[in-house]
C-alpha cells in the first residue's frame, strides 16, 4: 500500500491547493527573510553599539568642595544657613568625540541647624541633601583650536535625595513636627574649567545653577540655588 495520496490518479491536484502551497510556500520564504533580515538588523546593532561603546572612555576623577545654596528662603532668621559647604566627586570620560565628555557625579550638603530658631509658632528642621547626576560637558577648546578660553559647558540631570530632621518648635496647631525625606529632580547647567598644574593633574573650578523640572512649591526652592566648587581632577 501507498501513502501517497495522488499515486496512480491522472488528474492533477485541484488548483486551490496549489495556490494554498504557493502561499505556504511564500509566507515561509517570507518569514524566512524576516529572520534573516531580524538577525542582520540585530547584528548591526551590536556592532553599532560594541562601536559606541568602544568610543567611550573612563580616565578622569575628580574631588571638590565649595559652597551651596540650601533650601531655606530669603528670611532673616535663615540667614546663617542659607549656604551650606559641598564637597562633590565625579568620574568622566570622553564621549564619542574628544569635544564632548559624559560626567557621573555624587555631592553632599547639610544645613548645620543644630537648634531650634527663635521663631513662634514656627517648627524647625535641619535639612541634607545627596544629589546625585548625570552630565554631557562641551569643550570648545578641544573643537576650536584657536578658542581663547579654556572653560567647558555642561548640562544635565540632577536627582535630589532630600531629609527633613525635625530639630525643635511648635507648629500653629501646637504640634511637634516629624523627620521627613523628600526628592526632586532638577535640570542643572554650567561652567567649569581645568588648568593642569603638575602631569594628569589639575586644578577643577565649576560653578553650577539648578532649575526645578516640577512646579509644586518645594521643586520651586530649586529656582535660586546655585553650587560653586574647586578641587583636583586626576586624568589616567
């Protein structure tokens, strides 16, 4: 016995079922070049981004201290501790091209109210913050070979890890206050500028403005804090 279906038959196969093989047969083809075309597509992309990446370079590190502007309004009794000292460290390296840099960076900053204010029905807190970014810095000397000034450009994204610790006062309702945490994001631009002074080594000056991304009051206190840093950069 045979089990193929058109043996011994002299008519031929009824013509749906031709055109039901071609399509069969042209979805496979099809898919065929999707898999194919998927899998060049992936292939590229890893060779594009193996390529990018290997444009990326880590070789710079760097500490700085300097001043910030706290959280607290333009109010009398704040005026002690309004800024606040700011240490900060990043690490960098080129991006892609050898004008253009990405940044990493961490800093820190407390308020220093250690006592309640002399202020009635007023609670008192004492404010810290870690702010943590994510910068591109621009150097036009690097672009420019006859550019007079050797001061770089750089925008990014800072995010606000903000504590509240409550340090003494009563509210209006006569209430003590509680420990709060809080966090915004920023956008932040400025200027920096290094002057080697002894091999990989230089001198870092940077000066930094914050500007709030939300629009509740407490991303407002952003609007007028900016950051004024020197320090060491170490390039390897």
């Amino acid at each position: 016995m045979s089990f193929n279906h058109f043996e011994g038959i002299n008519e031929k196969p009824d013509r749906s079922f031709c055109d039901f093989l071609m399509l069969f047969q042209r979805r496979s083809l099809i898919n065929t070049m999707k898999k194919e075309l998927f899998i060049a597509v992936l292939i590229l992309n890893i060779i594009c981004v193996n390529t990018t990446l290997a444009q990326l370079s880590l070789n710079t590190v760097s500490a700085s201290i300097g001043t910030i502007r706290t959280l607290f309004p333009d109010y009398s009794f704040y005026q002690n501790y309004q800024y606040s000292v700011y240490p900060e460290v990043q690490i960098g390296g080129n991006f892609l091209i050898p004008s253009l840099r990405w940044i990493a960076c961490w800093g820190y900053w407390m308020d220093g109210v250690e006592k309640a204010l002399p202020v009635a029905d007023h609670v008192t807190y004492s404010y810290s913050s870690h702010i943590v970014g994510a910068r591109f810095n621009f150097l036009p000397a690097k672009l420019l070979p006859h550019w007079p000034l050797l001061i770089g450009v750089f925008t990014g994204v800072a995010h606000h890890f903000i504590s509240g610790k409550y340090v003494g006062g009563f509210g209006y309702d006569g209430k003590l206050g509680q420990n709060i945490t809080d966090d915004a994001t920023t956008i932040e631009i400025g200027l920096n500028a290094n002057v080697q002074v002894l091999g990989p080594v230089a001198v870092r000056g940077e000066v930094q403005q914050f500007f709030p991304l939300g629009n509740e009051e407490f991303d407002q206190l952003q609007k007028n804090r900016r950051a004024y840093k020197v320090g060491l950069a170490f390039t390897f």
